[in-house]
C-alpha cells in the first residue's frame, strides 16, 4: 500500500504514511516525546527508515523503465467503476491502480495498469504469479467492466511488476488475448456460481454434501523409500 501511495498517488503518500523517529523510551523524556509524536501522527502508517528505502527506490525503477514511465505518464490514480452484470444481475465494482489517458485527448482512456510487487519481475516467473494469485481473472474482469462503462471499449490491460529486493527489477507486460479469454471464463464461472448460492441461499464449502474423505500427504513430501 504504502510503495502504491508512493508511486501512484505522491500528493497523498506524506499525509498517509511516516518514518518513526527512533525514541529512548527508556527515560522519562524519551517516552514523553514518544507519546507527543504519536499523538501528532495518529491515523498515519508508519514505516521504519529501511521500509522507506525501499519504497524510494522502487518508484526510481519504475520511473527508470521506459514503458512503465509511458503507461504512467499521463492518467488518474485509484478510480472505482460500478456496473451491473447483464448476465447474472450482479452488482460489480473495480478500481484500477492506474488509468492511463491519452496525451492529445485526457479524457480517453488508453490502458488498464495494474502494479504488482513480486519476486521475480522476468517474464517466467511473473507468468506463474499471474497463475497462482488469479491475475488473469481480474484483468479480464476489469477489462470487461471498463467495456461496459466506456460504450463497448475493448481497453488493453498492462501489468507492472516490481521485484521487493534490490536492485527492485521492474518489467512491464501487456496481458495477451489467451490469457483475457481464460480469465473471463473464470470470472464468468464464478459470478454464476455467485448467483446461484444466492438464490439458492446455500454456501457450499470444499464438501458440499458434508461427506468425510481421506486425506494424503502431497506428492512431493510423500516422495521417499519405505523401505520393506
């Protein structure tokens, strides 16, 4: 939250989060000057000095990437769309990290930039995190969503992954058709899904008809010789 106030929306990063001074709260003074300053920055977050450190360089990385400086050239931080999905009549809602509007004409807007912190930016690795946390499935929703507010434009949508450890790599992607169609039929599976626990009044878990099973050990830690 705190690298996305940073990045995304400066104005607001000073007056959301604070480096805490460090107090001797040992002494009488020290715990005194403590409690002053937290009063003074009640509802603020606070990062220690490594945390800003990080934070700092990151957003010069981004900056530093040619493409990602372009998608967040010119655009609007954190706006939330809502809209009524045709099919099912489920109310839904996105927030974009990022909008990106066209230089020439600010009110058109040109991309969906969503802003990752990961691991591994490469192309391999930030793959599987888009598998693994469902990336696929919001970019496909949010696509969708700014279609239906935007009179039926179909609007690119590009990630931005940034790695949490130095040298903070940054790579920038653009979320392929293949991977649109496979979000979308997710998202769609799970809004019908939605709708009929709803009518239905029935919550369904990982047991629907309360059944007792047999639990093994995965693959990989079962993987040794028992021996005879």
């Amino acid at each position: 939250s705190a690298f996305h106030a940073a990045l995304l929306e400066p104005e607001l990063f000073g007056q959301n989060f604070i480096v805490a001074p460090k107090f001797d709260r040992r002494t009488k003074e020290g715990k005194a000057a403590a409690e002053a300053w937290e009063a003074e920055n009640a509802g603020k977050t606070t990062l220690v000095d490594d945390q800003m450190t990080a934070i700092e360089q990151m957003v010069v990385s981004v900056r530093s990437h040619q493409g990602a400086a372009k998608l967040l050239a010119n655009g609007m931080a954190e706006m939330s769309g809502f809209w009524t999905d045709p099919d099912t009549g489920i109310e839904c809602k996105c927030r974009p990290d990022w909008l990106a509007v066209m230089e020439d004409n600010p009110g058109r807007i040109a991309a969906i930039v969503d802003v990752k912190t990961c691991r591994d930016a490469s192309a391999d690795g930030f793959s599987r995190a888009i598998a693994t946390f469902g990336y696929d499935v919001q970019a496909a929703f949010y696509q969708d969503g700014l279609k239906a507010l935007t009179g039926g434009r179909s609007i690119p949508f590009y990630f931005i992954a940034v790695e949490t450890e130095p040298p903070f790599a940054v790579a920038a992607y653009k979320a392929s058709d293949e991977m649109i169609e496979v979000g979308r039929a997710k998202y769609r599976a799970a809004l019908q899904l939605l709708k009929w626990c709803r009518e239905n009044e029935s919550w369904p878990g990982y047991q629907p008809g309360g059944e007792i099973e047999t639990i093994n050990l995965p693959r990989w830690a079962a993987n040794f010789d028992l021996g005879e």
